[in-house]
C-alpha cells in the first residue's frame, strides 16, 4: 500500500501519474490518494495508456487487482 500519493512530499517533482506508476512499479498493490481535481481520472488514464503497451505491468496491475478482489471477499 502507498503512501499518499498527492502530498508535497510524496509527490515532489515529479507529477502524481508518475508517482502512481512508480508506486506500482515498486510493488504497491494499492494507492492511496485524495479525490482532488482530476487526479483519479489522470492516474487511471496513465495507468491504462501503460498496460496497454507494457505486458509486465499489466500482468502486475491484474495481479494486484486480483489481490485485492480476493481480500474484499475474505473480508465482506
């Protein structure tokens, strides 16, 4: 799980689609972040643009989506 990902600290320089796509690359499973502006629809923009043309982060991103599935199920 990330940290959020929005912060000034967090995100210093560089953009909040490049910190998200760091974050998963890292092996995060999941982001955290504020619904500030347009940020969610930005991150999920980058993040479907590079599964598109990455098969090793896709194949990450629906592992991770799978993790995620299976603990809401344990917990629901």
């Amino acid at each position: 799980m990330s940290d959020d990902l929005d912060t000034k600290a967090s995100i210093r320089h560089d953009s909040i689609e490049d910190m998200a796509i760091k974050a998963l690359k890292a092996g995060c499973n999941y982001l955290l972040m504020a619904d500030v502006d347009d940020h969610i629809m930005r991150v999920a923009d980058e993040i479907q643009n590079l599964m598109k043309t990455d098969n090793h982060f896709f194949k990450h991103v629906s592992n991770s989506a799978n993790k995620i599935r299976k603990l809401a199920d344990k917990y629901s």
